[in-house]
C-alpha cells in the first residue's frame, strides 16, 4: 500500500498486519479478499497487537474498527 497522508495512521497499519505473512496465523485476508479475519483472537492481541499499537486490547482495536 502505498503510503497517503489521507489514510489514517490505524488503516495504514491494519493494512500492514494483514498483508504481513508472518501474521497468517493471527490474521489474514478471507478467501475472497474483501475482509479480514481474526483466526486466533487471544493470540492476536497479545503477539499482533503490542508491535503494531500502544496497547493489546481486543475491544480498543473493534472500537477503532467501527469508526472507520
């Protein structure tokens, strides 16, 4: 993805982590490639989320999910 400054800081990174293939067995694309899915929610917040963010907090990462 090629970085904007229109694009906000969390959909630059959330797009990081997706496409990252070291973290496949957190979280990955859907088959069809319109979505995203969690595969191991505990795991993903305690390994994904710390590298990515300031925090490992599920509910603050499916907070800023629903204001985009």
């Amino acid at each position: 993805m090629k970085h904007n400054s229109n694009v906000p800081a969390f959909l630059t990174k959330l797009w990081t982590l997706v496409e990252d293939a070291d973290t496949n067995e957190f979280i990955c694309w859907s088959q069809e490639g319109n979505s995203f899915l969690v595969l191991d929610e505990q795991g993903f917040a305690k390994e994904i989320l710390p590298k990515f963010f300031k925090h490992n907090n599920m509910a603050s990462f499916i907070r800023q999910l629903n204001m985009c």
